[in-house]
C-alpha cells in the first residue's frame, strides 16, 4: 500500500504516480460522499494522511482545495492533481534537516559510530577530531553571542542612564534658570521701591515749611524798634532795627542749617535701611541658590549611585547567566542527538532549562 511504501519528494515521476491511482481510488471510495466521486473537504486531512502522508500535507491540500474554490466538496482528481503539486512543492526530509552544528556533530557522532562498528578506526578518529575541533569552535562561537548579548544589554542601560542623568539635568537647569529669573525680579521691585522712597522723601523735604521762629532777643529789639519810632526817636529806632536785622538773619541762616542737618540724616538713615533691606534680600537670594546647588548636588550623587548600583546588579547577573549558557552550550553540544530531539518538540528555552 502507499503508507508501506516510500513517501514522494520532488524527484517523483508521474509513473509512480500512476502505479498508485489504484490503491488511491480504493481508499478514496471509502471517503467518498454519496458515491458521488466527491469527497467533504473537512475529510480531506483524513483521506490524506489514511494514504500515508502527514497530517500537515492533508490541511494544506484542504487548504489550497478550497482557495481554489471549491466550497464543501472536492473531487478525486482534484484531490490527486492538489496532494502532487503540494508534494512536489514540500521540500523533502533531507531538505527540512536544516544544516546547523547541532546536525553536523549528529551526522559526525552516527559516522564514527559507523567507522567504529566497521572497524575502520583511522576514519573514526578523524570524525573524533573533527567532532572535537567543531564543538570547540561552536562552543567559541556560542559564547560571543552571549557576550554580545549581554555587551549590548549593558550598552542600552548605559545609554538609557545616560539619556537618564540629560534629562535630570536639562530639568534641574531650567529650575535654576527660573530661579534666578526670580531672585532678579525681587532685586528689581526691591530697588524700583527704593527709587519710589527715595523720590517721595526728597519732594517731602522741599516741600516743608521753613517756618524761623524767632528768639526772645529778636522780640525785644522788635517792640524796642518800635516803641522809639513811635516816639519820633528815628535815629535811634534806626540802628535798633539793624541790630534786629543782623540778630534775624543769623538765626534764620542758624535754623536752616538745623533743617539740612536733620534732612541729611534721615537721608542716610533712609539709605542705610534700604541698603540693610537690599544686602538681606542678597543673603536670602545666595542662602536659597546654594540650598538649592545642594540639593541639586545631593540628587544627582543618588542618581548616578543608583546606576552604579544598577549597574553592578546587571553584572552580577550576566556573570551568573554566562556561567549557566556555558554549561548549557557544553551540555548541549556533548549530546547533540538529544538537543535535536528536543529542539524538534519543544522551543529552544526548554532545551537551554533541559540542558
């Protein structure tokens, strides 16, 4: 029957094709729907693999039965033509064994064995010392991909930290740039107030009322001026009156003096304040911005401990995941015939946690 015989690859002849389209029929007919030569396409997988094949081969004649538009049924010869064309097109076992180390150490371990077995130990020591040399070198070439894996984890973490530290600093420079944006217009305010101040205690100043009061003496050479003038005595009212005048303008040039002298001082007391006023806004200003350069300071000492400490971490842990694809690396490659059957069952991950 076709499941005793050998399954057809590319190099098939339509010949053998023909010698089997008895047997085929014969199986077809117990598919056959209604003995109407026409098969359901949800049966197809099943017709296909009771003819010998693999399940994969019968879904994707099924799958192309129905591309071509055939809806519920199919029939035998489009079964057949569709199960040729997709053999012809599968490639054949040889061609599915993808040539990787893991096949060529298998292939090298079953011809030593071969060589061993036949006695021919010359040919089995050259499969031994090729098997050794592409293991070593395998087993080289395994572990620079680990180590440029992990080389390029470790480059992404730096460059994330690094991108990391930009962005704190960037965000810590416009803070500081705000804040001496700030302390400016404080200063600013401070001085125009000053300036306002300043102005208004001039005007008050040149505004006042120089009001002279006169001495005691002053008002008695004034009654006494004009008491003798009333008296007719002119001469004498005379030279009294100038004494009044001389007295006058000396307590008059007296009291101004007075007035400057009480204006400058609470001139300078004014400039003193707004002096003392404007040096504290100074200190308040330096003490915040060297508060703040600390703080500053302090985040970025635990920002960059952080990444030293993460990267210490990653180290620690990619020595420890080296160590184990190492040992992995040689568990598998000791025993490639095993590591293929695993990798043809299961993913790659489960043969690495086997390993």
């Amino acid at each position: 029957t076709v499941a005793d015989g050998p399954k057809s690859g590319p190099a098939a002849s339509d010949a053998a094709y023909r010698t089997q389209i008895g047997s085929i029929q014969q199986i077809f007919s117990a598919f056959d729907h209604e003995s109407s030569g026409t098969v359901k396409l949800t049966r197809v997988p099943e017709l296909i693999t009771s003819l010998g094949r693999e399940l994969w081969l019968g879904k994707e004649v099924a799958r192309q039965l129905t591309s071509a538009g055939n809806v519920d049924f199919a029939s035998f010869e489009d079964v057949v033509r569709t199960l040729k064309k997709v053999e012809e097109a599968a490639p054949s076992e040889q061609e599915l064994e993808t040539t990787t180390p893991l096949t060529l150490l298998k292939r090298l371990g079953a011809y030593r064995k071969k060589c061993e077995a036949s006695g021919d130990y010359v040919e089995a020591q050259k499969a031994r010392n090729k098997y050794e040399d592409l293991r070593r070198r395998e087993e080289e070439r395994q572990r620079r991909l680990v180590e440029q894996a992990q080389h390029h984890e470790m480059e992404e973490v730096e460059q994330a930290q690094k991108q990391q530290f930009l962005s704190f600093s960037a965000a810590w420079d416009k803070y500081m740039a705000d804040y001496e944006a700030t302390a400016y217009m404080s200063l600013e305010r401070l001085k125009d107030q000053h300036n306002n101040e300043f102005t208004s205690f001039q005007e008050k100043i040149r505004k006042q009322v120089k009001a002279h009061k006169c001495s005691r003496e002053l008002l008695e050479l004034r009654r006494k001026q004009e008491a003798l003038a009333k008296l007719g005595k002119y001469e004498e009212a005379y030279k009294v009156k100038e004494s009044g005048d001389h007295l006058e303008q000396w307590e008059y040039v007296r009291s101004q003096s007075v007035v400057n002298d009480s204006a400058r001082r609470h001139e300078a007391r004014l400039k003193d304040q707004q002096q003392k006023a404007l040096a504290a806004l100074l200190k308040r200003i330096q003490r915040d911005r060297s508060e703040q350069i600390r703080h500053r300071q302090q985040d970025s000492q635990r920002l960059i401990q952080r990444n030293k400490n993460l990267k210490v971490d990653l180290s620690k842990k990619q020595h420890l995941e080296f160590s184990r694809a190492e040992a992995a690396i040689k568990s598998i490659l000791s025993q490639p015939e095993h590591a293929q059957k695993l990798l043809d069952e299961n993913d790659p991950a489960y043969v690495a946690r086997s390993a």
